[in-house]
C-alpha cells in the first residue's frame, strides 16, 4: 500500500529546468514512479538527453524547450501540451536564475531584471497556465522549488534570495485560491546542494567552509536527496497536504 501512495502512472509530469541538477533528478524520480515527464528547459537538446535516457531506462518522457522569463514561450509550452497530451496533472517549478553573486549594493538592473523575470514572474505565470488547466481537468499538484535563502538572505546572494522569499508566499497564495479546486500548492526549500546552479559558492572556499560548518550533517546535498519531497508532495500521500513550504537543507535552519 505504501508503494501505491507514490504511483504516479498516468500522470504527465512537466518539470522546468530539467536538463541538470535538481531538476534532473526530479524527472528521474517522477518516471520512475510511472509519471510520463516532459522535460523543460531553454535548450531542447540537453533536454533530449535526459528524455532520451529516462525512456532508456523505462520511463515515459519527452523533452520541451521553454524559457520560464519569457512569456511567449510559456504560452506555446502550454499550447502544446494541451493538444499534444490534453492534460497537465503535476507542474514543478524548478528553473531558476541566480545571475549575480556579490555585494547587493552592486547589483545591476541587467541582473535583477533577469532574476526577477525568470523566479518571480516565470514561477507565476507558468502556475496560472497550469492552474487552469487543472482547473478544467479538476485538480492537479504544483511545486515550487525555492530556496532556504528564502528565509535567511545568503551572503552575496541577495536579489535570489528575495526573489525566493517571493515563492514562498506565492506558494501560499496560489494554495489558498486553488485548493478549492482540487489543486494542491506546496514549496521544496532546498539547502546547500551540489549543482552548477550553485557553482559560485562552491567555488568559494571560504565560504563552502563555512556554510557546511553551519550545517549539523556537516556536508552538503546531491541532487537525488532534493527529489524524493518533490514526489512526496505531488503524489497521494501528500492529498492533504497544501501550502507547506518544505526545509530540506540537512538542519543549517535550526
């Protein structure tokens, strides 16, 4: 029966940012539950390759370009998925944009443009296109996945780190409009995780020493790690579970 709360066949799937990372691993873990997963980001390519491997392995998915900051391509990612699988039961928010890292004082308008663009405005629409599609279809599960900086500013991070504060409370503004309607709204709050996206802070010693001294499991996260409250929160065993932002960051909040 346990197993069964996790089943996920034939749900289709759209996770953003899906071509590495998190993202990545998100899909991976959603195919595997028997979810057909269209996998998302700008380039359709490295998209592909994951698609590729997921069905080499199994799994159902196809792959879909889509730049979450630009709204046209929102628009068409959502024309095709109606006409090409008529429904959409699970959205994770995944793609994200962290372009600057430094003093917020030196933060340019070219910077907090694109950070705003992709993890505010992207978030936001691709969830109302997805919104009322489960709408029609009568409910659906949605993800966020922001950021632990969303609580505590990171140093040198600091327009991501509002524009996750931002998820957050968006995450429970869409839960308390759309749970009556059958759609659930929940946000992954991952900590220290080993990405590219996140490729600046591991570059920097002093501070990757620092953080992990901060963090009682004294170590930082794998992708893999972050994907398995994904699934919890779209899958049965989370049916009453909505507007939870969920902390996965190895107790650095404490």
């Amino acid at each position: 029966m346990g197993r069964a709360l996790f089943d996920l066949s034939g749900k289709v799937a759209l996770v953003t940012g899906a071509s590495r990372g998190i993202g990545r691993a998100i899909a991976e873990l959603l195919a595997e539950q028997g979810a057909h997963v269209i996998v998302s980001s700008r380039k359709l390519d490295d998209c592909k390759i994951v698609a590729d491997e997921i069905r080499a392995t199994g799994g159902k998915a196809d792959a879909l370009a889509c730049h979450v900051g630009r709204m046209e391509d929102i628009s068409a990612a959502f024309d095709h998925i109606e006409k090409t699988y008529g429904r959409l039961d699970i959205l994770v928010n995944n793609a994200a944009a962290n372009p600057y890292y430094g003093h917020i004082l030196d933060t340019d308008l070219a910077a907090y443009d694109k950070t705003v663009e992709v993890n505010i405005r992207g978030y936001f629409f691709m969830s109302v296109a997805a919104g009322k599609m489960m709408k029609r279809q009568g409910g659906g599960a949605i993800v966020n996945v922001a950021s632990v900086n969303g609580l505590q500013p990171g140093d040198r991070q600091g327009i991501y780190s509002i524009t996750k504060a931002a998820v957050i409370n968006m995450t429970k503004a869409f839960a308390k409009e759309c749970g009556p309607l059958g759609i659930r709204v929940n946000a992954l709050l991952p900590g220290l995780t080993k990405t590219k996206f996140a490729g600046a802070l591991f570059d920097d010693k002093d501070a990757y020493d620092y953080a992990i001294k901060q963090i009682p499991l004294r170590r930082h996260a794998e992708p893999r790690e972050m994907a398995g409250t994904v699934l919890y929160l779209v899958s049965d065993a989370a049916s009453y579970t909505n507007g939870e932002c969920i902390v996965v960051d190895g107790g650095l909040t404490i």
